[in-house]
C-alpha cells in the first residue's frame, strides 16, 4: 500500500487534491459511499441508492465466490466491502487519493477482510499489475476523470483475463450543446470536476473506444432518470448541505454544490447521461 507522489503537473495531481479535501471527516460520511446511487422504486434513503448501484453492477457481471475483482477508483472502500461480502470475491481496490487508500484500508482491517481485499494508491491509466491477471474490473464513476478513458481502457484490457468482464458507471454526452448556457454548463463541469476534453464521450464513440482495444460484446443502458435526480434533490436537502460545509469545510463544499447543480440541469436539458456500461475480452485470444 505504498504512497505514490504525483508530479504537481498530473492531471492525477489535480484529482487527488480536489477528493482529498475535507476527507478526513468525509469519509464516513453517507456510509463513506460517493457514488450517485442507484434510485429504484421504494429507494428514498442515499446509503441505500449507494448499494443499490454498487451490488447492480455487480450483477451486471455476474461476480462470484471465483472472481478475482480490480476496482478502479475505489473511493473510500465502503464499495468494495460490499461487494466482498455480497459475492465472496477476492479484490484489488485501486484509487488515486492517497487519503482515500487509507480509508479503504482502515474498512479492510476494520472487517478483517486482509485476505480477500487490497488497496493500492495508483492512476488506472497505469496499472501495476501483469497481464491476464483478472476475471473482473470495475469502474464506478471514476472513468470520466482519467486522463484519458481510452487509455484506461487499453490497460483494463491487457490486465483483464481472456474472457474476463469489465463493468462501468459512467457519465456520456447526450447530444452537442447548442446555446451558450449549454456550452457553459458542460465547460464548468468539466473543469471544476477535472474531467479531460477527451473523455467528452457520446454513446458512439465511447463503445468505438472500447471496440477499438478490442473489447466485445458491449452492453450499454441509459439510466440517468433513476440516478442524476436522487442524487440532486439528496444533496440538495438544507441539512445534507449543512453537513457537507461542516465536514468538509466551504472551500470544499462550494464546487461541490456547483457540480450537482452543473450535472443535474445538464441531464434536464438532454446534455448528458449516466450509463451503464459491460464488455468482454474475447476467450479466444
């Protein structure tokens, strides 16, 4: 579990100081889940929405006792907890903030998950594990943040197994803004969120990406209706605001509010979607 320094100049650099901040007293905040969660019918509690998401993509990819999982932007680790305890896999939980590694390995020691769960500070554009190492990788909401989602891509598919299953929460542009309030709204999401303009990805270029690094069998479902709204009108609540300045502090708590805002008129205006995304390796290589 050893600490990586990123040049001041990464874009990893930049990530890890906009999650770091306030994470202290963040981290177990919300069950230290970061996701937008999963709202389905009956869902009106966030912890819940949370591991709505997290076990649906599980099943999406069909995780089990034998899976050996890598968790790309782990967070805080309340995710990969879960995912040990719903389907017995063994996992490799990856993130880029520092402080957030060390959370993920308080919950590990916390469960007494040593043998079936390990985090690692690192970039998942370069991941440090040989190849056909796993059955499984995952992605909640961390891809739109690599520098870039194609090399990502090119790297979960060297690590995969052949045969192996890779599972995305991600976010997509819907359609090309068009007035300059749209352009506005996706220019101020990007850049406070650190996103890469190459991570601009619409439905068809993203699955041409995965395709392009071989990828097959590419499952794609919009769902941005069952998740973008919860989650707004979640953290939109005067308390959940009260809290989060308190925690994390104004400075913090401030961008934070303007990505919600930023996030959900872009989804209401047709801007963008979060979807959910699963491909294969092909067993015949």
């Amino acid at each position: 579990m050893g600490q990586i320094s990123w040049n001041r100049n990464q874009h990893e650099s930049k990530v890890e100081k906009f999650y770091s901040t306030g994470v202290e007293k963040f981290a177990d905040y919300h069950g230290g889940y970061l996701n937008f969660g999963l709202w389905s019918e009956g869902i009106t509690n966030y912890e819940a929405a949370a591991e709505n998401l997290v076990t649906h993509l599980g099943k999406l990819i069909n995780l089990d006792k034998n899976s050996i999982l890598l968790d790309v932007a782990c967070g805080t680790g309340s995710q990969d907890i879960l995912l040990n305890k719903t389907f017995q896999c063994r996992i490799h939980a990856v993130d880029v903030t520092w402080k957030h590694v060390e959370h993920t390995q308080r919950r590990i020691d916390q469960a007494k998950l040593k043998k079936h769960v390990t985090a690692y500070h690192g970039t998942a554009t370069e991941l440090s594990f040989q190849n056909n190492s796993f059955t499984h990788l995952t992605g909640i909401e961390g891809p739109v943040h690599f520098d870039t989602r194609e090399k990502f891509f090119e790297e979960a598919y060297r690590v995969l197994k052949p045969g192996g299953v890779i599972g995305l929460a991600d976010y997509i542009i819907k359609r090309k803004p068009r007035s300059l309030f749209d352009k506005f709204v996706v220019k101020i999401t990007t850049k406070v969120w650190h996103i890469p303009k190459e991570n601009c990805d619409d439905a068809g270029s993203y699955q041409a990406k995965l395709q392009s690094k071989g990828f097959t069998n590419i499952f794609f479902r919009e769902c941005g209706a069952e998740v973008i709204p919860g989650y707004y009108f979640e953290q939109k609540k005067p308390g959940t605001r009260q809290a989060l300045r308190k925690i994390r502090g104004w400075f913090a708590a401030y961008p934070g509010h303007l990505i919600d805002i930023a996030v959900y008129q872009a989804f209401k205006r047709g801007l963008i979607e979060y979807v959910f995304v699963t491909a294969e390796k092909p067993n015949n290589i």
